[in-house]
C-alpha cells in the first residue's frame, strides 16, 4: 500500500457532529476506557499470560554485581542474583516463611540466604535450609515448600528469563543478527513510563521517524529522514513488516522495520546511513525486545549493533545507544524534551495506558492496526487453548530477520511517476529478502547482495 505525500492525510471523519464543531473539548472530554486485554500484563491476565510463553531478557549483566538486585518484570517483583558457584537466579521477591524480601538477602556457594531468619534457597526455588527448626520441621518444609523461581539464560551481556509453565517452555530463539561477523553488540537499556504496547507501536510506524526525529524539532538521525516516501506492510508467520522507500537524489532508500511476535524489533541504521551513498542489506541499529515492567511502565533491552554492517563505531559511547533507542538522550531536562521530543515524549504523552479509543488510524497507521490485529488473534487462540507459535517452532533457524537499510542507485525514470517507482522497487527489495530465506550467513548475504546489484543494475522491475 502506498501512501505517497501528504494530502493523504487530509481525510475526511465520518462522525463529523462530534468532531468538527469549534470549540467542542466539553463535548470530547469524557475518556474511555483503555483496552485492557491487549494492554494488561500482569499475572492472570491473557495478555501476561500469552507473554508468559517467550523468553524476554530482564536485564543487562553489568547490572547485576556481588547484591541481589530488585527487577519488576511482567507486573511481578522479583530478585535477580549469582550465587558464588555463578549461578543466576530469578526468584519471587518475598520469603516464603514471612515475607522478607530476598533483596537484602546474601548470594552464597549455593542459592540465596533471607536476611530475616536464614532460608536457603537454590536458584531453582528449591528450600536447602531452614535452620533454627526441629529437624523434622525443617525437613518437611524443605520437601512441601518452594520459593517461586524462573529459568534463566545469560546471552551476550543480557540475561533472559522465561516466566511461564515450566512444561511449555520454548527453545531460547537464535536470530541471524546474534551472530553477525565483526559487529560489537553493545547491551543497552530504556526505561519508559507508559504500557509496553505505545512502546513496541512505534516500530510498525516507520513513517514517524520522518516526523518525530527529522521535521518536528531537528533531523536526530539524518536530514534525508525527513523525506516521506511511500510505505508498504508485510504480514508473514509470526512477523510484521513495515517498509519506507524514499528518494534521496539519484538514490532509492529502502529501510526496513520489523517484528517478530510478542516483543522483538529491529530496524535500519541510526547513524550508518542517509541514504547518499549505495549500501546493500545494512543492517539494524538494534536488536531490542520491549518488555512490560508492569501495565504503566516498559524496559527496552537491547543491544547496539556497531560495526560495518550496523551503526558507526564513533557511536558506540555512554550516549550512543540512548540516541540510537530513540533520537535523543533519555535523561534531560523537560525544557529540552519539549523543545527535541524523541520516542520517549511521543510515547509516554499518550499517557501511562493509551486508550486506542480516543484514536483515529489513518492508512501510514496499517502497521499499527495489523499489530493490535494479530495481537487480538493470538489471545484469542491462547483463551481457545491453542499455544502461541514459537520462532524456532517455525521458522528457520537461525531465524531470519529483516530490519534493515537498502541504498540502490536508481534515478528517477523520466515520463513515469517517481511514487509508483519507489513503490515498486521497495516490494522487489522485500521479494528477494525473503527469498533469501532459504540461505543462512555469508550464503544468504552473497546471495542478497547480488540480487541486489542485479536489480540496481537493471532498473526495472
Ligand atoms: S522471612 Fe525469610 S527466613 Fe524468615
Ligand atoms: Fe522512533
């Protein structure tokens, strides 16, 4: 689908005895409700439980040192350590005997000890200890109680969890870019005040990134960014797709933003590109999942991509990721975020739940709508009994994914129209990555990048 320039947007409400009259915030002040099934995460709910089928990392390495460290994930309070034999450990947050919380709790060889009256709990949740008791006391305590425990596994400086039944735990998913050649993924971090889904909306909303980071305040990424394009939306097995292809002189700028359900995202370049120079499958700035801190607060934990194929090595300092997360740095003051929002404004001023009532999608809005879409469709199946599909269930492995920068040298053709062009040269670009599917590594890149160069050289689709 295209949507080619601006006066696309001047549609016309159908409700216009509600909408058009002046002066009408009496009338418009009444706020529905939020739609609390696609939002809500939290334990017992069917979003946190269609959530609670995937392995989300919780938090980086480096945060966590010789202390147990105190993580809200999924709307539960937990505990995050390393014992002294190196274990990691993700544990419910209250003792089981009287409630102390294990944060103050000492990491020993083996588990973690409460403060309060010293049980000894294995990483698994299992209770070593109870000491202080009659042994036969102890002893049945040992056999008939458990700290709640969640599966752990450490992945290049990010630490991921898996929170849902143990019988239905998944394969830990392995995409193409967790091992792309002589790129440094650098873990990073994003706190945001707002429901997850605002967060993870913006990734099938390519068409703000020519808004929000390059005409409303300053061009964050790169000036070209401004440039509108036309759009395309894919839907395939467990991913959307959304496709920008703009002109940029005698170049055509294909950058690729994608995810793969519930939470994974990557996207082109931040800084690598402009869309000047010819660039075959560059690939994304980030590999990043968005995960629910609770219904009013979101993490994204990601990894920075630098490298040849990723962002500028220059980039990869204390700021790098934040401007690669969202166009700005995160911690600034609210003079600042007035003057130069980036994702962080746009999203938490929705407010801490955005009611998608209050809404009007319009057709740069079809990735946005596809989301919620699909999203309705799994939990639905999941309340059905049937279990979400896995990415390693279906899909190749390593999985393949998209997000990614496409610059060919390709002028415009006199006597035809530049839209319909991009549009074309943009869906022949998609048709080989997923063509390129049955490849893996340097096959697949070869492969894609001659492809590529074929298609620059001929011109036409
Ligand atoms: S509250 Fe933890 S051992 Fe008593
Ligand atoms: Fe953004």
């Amino acid at each position: 689908m295209s949507i080619g320039k601006l006066n696309h947007f001047n549609v016309a409400f159908t409700d216009r005895s509600k909408r058009s009259s002046k002066y009408s915030g009496y009338r418009l002040s009444q706020i529905p409700e939020p739609d609390g099934e696609l939002t809500r995460i939290g334990p017992g709910t069917i979003c946190g439980e269609y959530f609670r089928r995937y392995w989300h990392p919780v938090a980086m390495t480096r945060q966590l040192g010789d202390l147990p460290k105190l993580i809200r994930i999924m709307g539960e309070d937990l505990v995050l350590f390393r014992d002294r034999s190196d274990r990691l450990g993700l544990v419910h947050r209250h003792c089981p005997h009287r409630n102390a919380s294990l944060e103050y709790g000492m990491c020993e060889d083996r588990g973690i000890r409460c403060c309060y009256h010293g049980w000894l709990f294995d990483v698994d949740g299992t209770i070593l200890e109870v000491p202080g008791q009659p042994i036969k006391v102890s002893q049945k305590i040992c056999g008939t109680l458990r700290l709640g425990a969640y599966p752990t596994r450490e992945y290049k400086g990010l630490i991921f969890a898996y929170m849902g039944p143990p019988e239905k735990q998944p394969e830990f998913p392995l995409y193409d870019t967790f091992d792309l050649p002589e790129m440094e993924m650098v873990p990073y971090t994003a706190h945001y005040r707002c429901n997850w889904l605002q967060v993870l909306d913006a990734i099938v909303d390519p068409i703000h990134t020519s808004f929000l980071h390059s005409r409303a305040s300053r061009p964050q990424f790169s000036q070209q960014l401004g440039e509108l394009g036309v759009l395309s939306f894919y839907h395939r097995p467990l991913r959307l797709i959304g496709l920008n292809t703009r002109r940029v002189n005698d170049h055509i700028w294909a950058r690729v933003n994608e995810m793969v359900f519930p939470n994974f995202t990557q996207a082109g370049a931040a800084f690598a590109t402009d869309g000047t120079a010819v660039r075959y499958f560059g690939r994304s700035a980030f590999t990043r999942w968005v995960v629910p801190v609770d219904d009013h607060n979101t993490v994204a934990l990601a990894w920075a991509n630098f490298g040849e194929r990723g962002d500028p090595p220059q980039y990869n300092t204390a700021d790098g990721p934040e401007l690669i997360e969202q166009g700005e740095v995160i911690d600034r003051s609210y003079e600042e975020r007035q003057r130069f929002p980036g994702d962080a404004e746009a999203v938490e001023g929705m407010g801490p739940i955005s009611v998608h009532k209050r809404e009007h999608l319009l057709p740069s809005d079809k990735g946005v709508a596809m989301l919620r879409r699909q999203l309705k469709n799994e939990l639905h199946e999941l309340k059905q009994g049937n279990e979400p599909a896995q990415p390693m269930q279906i899909l190749p492995t390593p999985v393949p994914t998209y997000g990614s920068d496409t610059v060919l040298r390709l002028p415009k053709k006199e006597d035809a129209d530049d839209s319909s062009y991009l549009q074309a040269v943009g869906d022949k670009i998609m048709d080989i990555l997923f063509a390129a599917d049955r490849f893996t590594g340097a096959q697949r890149d070869e492969w894609l990048f001659q492809q590529l160069k074929d298609l620059e050289t001929r011109g036409s689709v």
